[in-house]
C-alpha cells in the first residue's frame, strides 16, 4: 500500500495547548501537496458512573459560542506528556471534584483525524468520592450534574449532547458492559 511520504514540515503557529503545522508532501502517485493539520497532545476522557448515574460537565465552548453538555476530559498543559491514566485522574479530579477507586481503559478516540493529529482515551470511572474542583481559569463557567442513562440518551437524541467524543466514549462503555443503548 502507498503511503503520502512527507518532504518538509514547519511550524505556522505554537501555543501551551496547540501547534498548527504546514507539510509539504508527495502523493502515492508523486504529484505535490501540501497538508496543514493541529498537532495536540493526547486527552483523556472519563465517564464517572454511579450506578446507572452519569456525571456530566457543562461549560462555554467558545469555538462554537454555545454552552454544551460532555464528559469530562483534556489534556496536559504546555503540550506536557502526561501518562493517561495520570491525566484521566487529573480531569476528573479537576473539573469535577471525583475521586476514582477504580478507573478502566474503554479505548481509543481520534477526535478529527483528517484535520487534526490528536488522540484520545476513554476511560470509566467509578467508586467515586466527593470532593471539590480544582478548575483551570478557563473553566470557571463550568458546571456539573448528574444524569441516569435514560435522561442522557434522550439528551443526545434531542441535540443537547453533541459533542462527539462524549457520544462515542459512550458507545465505548456500552460495548465494555455488554449492553444496548435504551
């Protein structure tokens, strides 16, 4: 199989979270071109469940100018490297105040692999203990609920749910349980 071979790269534009770059490449069949993508660090997501609860953060997403319903979830700051389940206990402890007794690997995400090199693990976590946020200034709108399963679904099928990787990781913890969306 013919691969997109990569002839130069630079960097257009760097910050803490993000690196925008600029390839120049040569196509399988080696006519030129050029590919521009976001280079982010991985991000975990986390699903807290209590018992058939689902813990949800709600917050301003700027990009789309609209307050929206997720899963927690991020990534490191200054593009650190952090190990996963590291980071997956970070967000959660950060954005929701949890403890996790356990936390458990569903899988992999790839957040827009077309446009952006980013990749995600979804994680469930569960014998939770209270405790306060430890949010980032970014996320001092945030808040968060509890929902059971049946109030979630009917979120997403009404469009109060949209984000993508809050959905699939959902798929990914029912695909873990064995179980069927209601």
């Amino acid at each position: 199989m013919h691969r997109i071979e990569r002839i130069g790269s630079r960097e257009v534009y760097r910050n803490n979270w993000m690196t925008l770059r600029e390839d120049d490449i040569r196509r399988p069949d080696g006519s030129p071109g050029i590919y521009s993508f976001v280079d982010k660090p991985t991000y975990a997501l986390i699903i807290p469940l209590d018992g058939d609860r689902l813990c949800l953060v709600e917050q301003f997403r700027y990009p789309l100018g609209l307050r929206r319903w997720e899963f927690p979830q991020g990534t490191a700051p200054e593009l650190a490297d952090v190990p996963v389940p590291e980071l997956a206990a970070r967000e959660l402890r950060e954005e929701t105040g949890l403890r996790a007794g356990s936390i458990v690997d569903l899988g992999k995400l790839d957040v827009a692999p077309g446009l952006s090199s980013q990749r995600g693990h979804a994680f469930l976590a569960t014998d939770l203990e209270a405790g306060e946020p430890e949010r980032e200034q970014e996320e001092q709108d945030m808040r968060m609920a509890w929902f059971d399963r049946a109030e979630f679904e009917a979120m997403a099928r009404k469009g109060e749910i949209t984000d993508s990787q809050s959905l699939a990781a959902y798929f990914l913890l029912l695909l873990h349980q064995g179980s069927q969306p209601l």
